[in-house]
C-alpha cells in the first residue's frame, strides 16, 4: 500500500490523490478512504474531490464543533465511526504532517485489530506528507480550504509564514492569526537552529495592503539578518532599517524578538515597543514579563534596545500576541483584556488539550466575544519548551506538550542586559 502510493505520489498532482489512495489502500484490506481537510480558519473539515466527484454517499463539509469527526481532529486520536456495515469498521484518523494537523481521514476497513490501525496510522502519516509537499503548488488545495476570500495583505502573509505548528522532543510551537481572510499587519515567524529557537512576532501600523507589504517587509529583513547571524539587538535594527529605507518615517512596526535556547531553557528577548509576552507555569502561574521597550521600529527615536532573559522550567509556555487579542471590545465596549485572555490561557492548559487545540479554542472565545467581527488582527505565538533532549517523540504526545523525561527545574528570573550578547 505504501510503496505504490510513495512511487505515484511524484508525479501526481493533488486532485488525484483520492482516486490513488482508495486503489492503493485496498491492499492492506481497507475498502474506502476520504480525505477531509481543514479550512484556514479552522472551523470545518472539507472533502478532497478528484475529476469523478464526491461519492455518493460522502458529505462534502463538516463541522468541527460538537462532530466525531472534528473530536479526531481536535484530539488527535482515531474515532470508531457508528453505524458499522458487516464485516467492516468505520474510523476516522486524524491527518497530520509531522504535527501540523491537516484534517482527518474516514476509513473503512475489513479488518479491526492492531496491525490494521497501524497500517491506518502510516497511511494518513504518508498522505499528509504528500499533501503538505504539493500544497505550495495547487490552487485546488488553495480553494478548498478557503470559505471565503482572502485580502491581498492576508494573500501574502499566509504565503510568507511558516505553518501554524511545529513540534520535535524540545519545543511544541503554535501560531493563530485572526481574522484568518482579512489579515493585513501582523505576521509570525519560527524557526529552529540548531538548539536554538527563534520566536517572532510582528505587528504593522495600519489595516491595508500596505500594512501587508510592511508586515513582509518586516518579516523579510528579519529572516535575512537572522540567517546571516544577527543576534536579536541586530535583527531588530535590520527591520528599522529597512523600514525606514523604504517609507521614511511614515510606516512602523512594533514586535518582539525572542531566542530559546532548548539546551538550558533560557529564554532571552528584545522588545520593540510592543506587548510583553507572557509565561504561563504549571496551571496556577502566570508571569507578565517586563522588559524595558525601546520605540517600534520604523520610527528612529533612538531609545535603547535591552536583551531581557528569563530562566524557564520544562513545561512552560511561552506566549507573544498582538493588541488585537486583548483590545477586542465586547458588550457594554468592554475590552478582553490581558487577565481574561491569560485565564483562558490557564483553563485550557489544564484540560490537557494539545497546544494547537489549545489556541485555536482561545481564538474562538475571542471571536465569540467580539460577535466574530475583530477590528484589527489578532495573533497568538506560543511556544511550550519541552526539556533539552532531542530524542524522537511519537507526534500525538509531542502534540499534547506532555513531558516525556523527568527534568530538574530551576525558579525562574528575569534579569535585563543592555549588551548585544545572546
């Protein structure tokens, strides 16, 4: 089943994937396969369809909320699907690239033991692959994970970020971004080097195109300097520059720069005129990091940049956001605010959901407090540091963010350095 999938994936375009699996998937004895993707706001499941249709009998779309199907995708976990035929089972397995989760898979299988949930299991890790290495190319993936359409500012910001999760034996990372089809000034970036784990977030003035051509801007000048080995003072001066070398003074941006080294859990920082992140320790603690801002970047003002740096302990999470999330007005012109959206942060870290999970319900509850309508973009980063060991993880418990290890913790402290030193 595999190997054939794996030898006609090369020169396969998506759209001819459903017909693929479903013939290579009858070796291993599974008789049908639907691939359901989610939406990029990651509210729905969505049926992947080849030139012959949809089958019969297949719903096309589906609700996460309140559906077996959406508890798959949202826990990770493979469902028995009710009601059974004779002498088959029915599942549904979520879809997931490493730990990006992708949608989820429904599966009908003449056999119900151990050995065919594997083969099950590796099928949906096999597509995934496939699909997340042919979606940079295929408009028809493009179109059915939209259900509206983007702005150009959100056109370019979901084409310059990386994907909203990543997660190996040290770090669990999570990225959401609202409103998903009208983005215009916040951008994200994570990127992993060697033990080192750089956290950005960016937020542009304004809530245009031109906040998106700021944002890439942005975004881009600190990927440059960042790959030709600034340190964070230095990265954020390579974004000023550039900003200021294309707009004068007219546009700015504010952001926070963040380096994690996995080897000692020490987390430093620069702020640049922006929120400050928060940590977020065992399920009672919280801590509002202070750190001496210095003015946005775009601006010239000349206040000093200061490297500030927290010791973390396993377990804990690491959150950057944009004024969007706490500024959001609800009845009565009430803003969120910083202490509900840190409690919601609270709750949902103690229910055990996975990080991605985690973000995408405090997303929500955001929105529902705004009756869905934000004015402006509203963008959580967060990043949970595992310990310092490298070792393999199976995806779903690198999804949850539980420790793998025992490690010896340490009390945190913030010290503050005016140096360019990491």
């Amino acid at each position: 089943m595999l190997a054939d999938l794996l030898d006609a994936s090369h020169l396969m375009p998506l759209d001819a994937f459903p017909a693929k699996c479903v013939e290579c998937a009858r070796a291993a004895g599974f008789t049908d396969v639907l691939i359901y993707l989610v939406d990029l706001g990651r509210r729905g499941l969505h049926l992947l369809t080849g030139p012959e249709g949809a089958p019969p009998d297949a719903v096309r779309d589906i609700r996460i909320e309140g559906t077996m199907p959406g508890r798959a995708y949202q826990y990770g976990r493979l469902t028995p699907f009710a009601p059974q035929e004779a002498g088959e089972t029915h599942w549904w397995l979520p879809l997931v690239d490493g730990t990006e989760r992708l949608g989820v898979l429904r599966m009908r299988s003449t056999f119900d033991d151990a050995r065919a949930r594997q083969d099950a299991d590796r099928l949906a890790a096999l597509l995934a692959l496939m699909i997340a290495a042919k979606r940079g190319s295929s408009d028809t993936l493009a179109r059915l994970t939209r259900t509206e359409p983007l702005t150009i500012g959100a056109e370019m910001a979901w084409n310059l970020m990386p994907s909203r999760t990543y997660a190996d034996g040290r770090i669990v990372i999570s990225a959401s971004l609202e409103p998903a089809y009208q983005v215009s000034g916040d951008v994200y970036e994570y990127a992993l080097d060697g033990p080192l784990v750089h956290l950005t977030l960016f937020d542009a003035m304004g809530h245009d195109a031109a906040a998106g051509l700021c944002g890439a801007l942005a975004l881009g000048a600190c990927r440059n300097a960042r790959r030709q080995g600034a340190g964070l003072i230095a990265k954020a001066e390579a974004v000023e520059s550039a900003l200021i070398e294309q707009y004068g003074q007219r546009r700015y941006a504010t952001g926070i720069l963040a380096t994690l080294d996995t080897r000692n859990g020490v987390l430093s920082w620069v702020n640049r005129g922006h929120q400050p992140p928060i940590i977020i320790r065992g399920n009672r603690w919280s801590s509002h990091l202070k750190c001496p801002p210095a003015h946005p970047m775009g601006t010239n003002l000349g206040l000093p940049s200061i490297v500030c740096r927290e010791q973390l302990q396993p377990g804990d999470r690491i959150v950057l956001y944009t004024d969007g999330i706490t500024e959001a007005r609800g009845p009565g012109d009430e803003e969120f605010g910083v202490a509900r959206f840190t409690d919601l942060l609270i709750r949902h870290h103690a229910d055990g959901l996975p990080v991605p999970e985690t973000l995408r319900r405090l997303i929500q509850a955001v929105l529902d407090y705004h009756h869905g309508h934000l004015q402006d973009d509203a963008t959580v980063l967060m990043g949970e540091w595992l310990g310092p060991a490298v070792e393999n993880v199976e995806p779903a418990a690198a999804l949850t963010g539980l420790k793998f290890r025992d490690e010896p913790t340490a009390a945190g402290t913030t010290t503050t350095d005016g140096s360019n030193q990491e």
